[in-house]
C-alpha cells in the first residue's frame, strides 16, 4: 500500500502560496458564481472537476463519508444558504461507496476501533453519544434510496423547505464517470 510521510504534505502545504494557482484565489469572495452548493461523499475519486468545476469558486462542496444529511452537514448548508446565496444543493452518492455498510460491517468496524484503542465498544458508543454502531456509521445499503433520502430530508426541513432552493439527487458511477439522475 502507497503511504505517504506527513512531513512530505507539510512541506507541500507550505509551498502552496508559492505555486501559480494561489494567486487567482486569493480574489475570490466564498460566494459560489453558480450559487450550488454540492453534498458529496469525502472520497478521494470524487473531485470539483467531476461536477464540471472549470475555475475555483464556481460551487460550494461539502463532504462526509456517504454524502449524508448529518448535523454538520446540515450545519454548512444552512450556512451556504442564508450566507453564501447559495440556491441550488446537489445532492451526489457515488458506486462503491465505503459508507454502504451492512449492521455486520459496522460491528467489525467499531471492533477494529476497539482493539487500536485498547476501548471496549460500550465505551466507545458512549465517547461518540451513540447506543449502536449504526448510530456511529449511518451505514446504507443501497446508494440511490441514500440519495433519495437525503434529499427528502433537506427539501423537508423546516429552515430550507420554506426557500424555495432547487434540490437535486444524482449518483456518480466511479466505474465509468457517468452521473445518473435519482431525483
């Protein structure tokens, strides 16, 4: 498995104003240009450019692993709309993604947790405020009703369902690069 040295990403972060793609960023105000905010999936295959992104700014992306509607997730999109003129919210699952989680996966999950921790799991759902690992992982089965779902969750909540924000649902195919329209 490739591994990187942290100090080889340090030392990159610290040459990054040096480069020449800092300098048009420093011009620009936070405010997405196509007022959309996208709701992905933190998974490292699924970059601004899948989204058609040409230049810096153009949209707002947030991520967490499944492209759930969480607390924090919810948290930034509000702060996207009501600060950011934010309009339109994409909502994009991906194939193969590490948060399709059978109640079997999770469990082994929460072990690996255990045992690097030297944690038994009761302590661990107690320091992550959960009576499960489904409360800790959020696990899916089927990406497409994730999607599906998390939609419905934020056309319905009462802060953003009164705005009139367009609120789509699509899946990326990591096999191919396609995008499939959900809703």
């Amino acid at each position: 498995m490739f591994s990187t040295d942290i100090s080889e990403i340090e030392k990159k972060l610290k040459t990054w104003k040096n480069v020449k793609f800092y300098f048009p960023y420093k011009e620009l105000t936070g405010i997405p240009k196509w007022q959309t905010v996208v709701l992905t999936c933190m998974d490292c295959r699924i970059i601004s450019n899948v989204f058609g992104v040409d230049d810096p700014g153009e949209l707002t992306i947030i991520r967490n692993a499944g492209a759930l509607l969480t607390p924090d997730s919810l948290r930034s999109l509000l702060i996207a709309i009501y600060e950011l003129q934010v309009r339109n919210i994409i909502v994009c699952g991906h194939t193969n993604c590490g948060g399709q989680m059978t109640k079997e996966r999770m469990n082994i999950t929460i072990q690996k947790i255990s045992e690097r921790t030297n944690n038994p799991p009761e302590n661990i759902f107690q320091i992550l405020g959960a009576r499960d690992s489904s409360q800790v992982f959020l696990g899916f089965n089927d990406v497409s009703q994730q999607v599906t779902k998390t939609i419905s969750s934020i056309k319905n909540h009462p802060l953003i369902s009164p705005l009139n924000i367009a609120v789509s649902g699509w899946v990326y195919e990591t096999e191919n690069g396609e995008f499939i329209k959900i809703c």
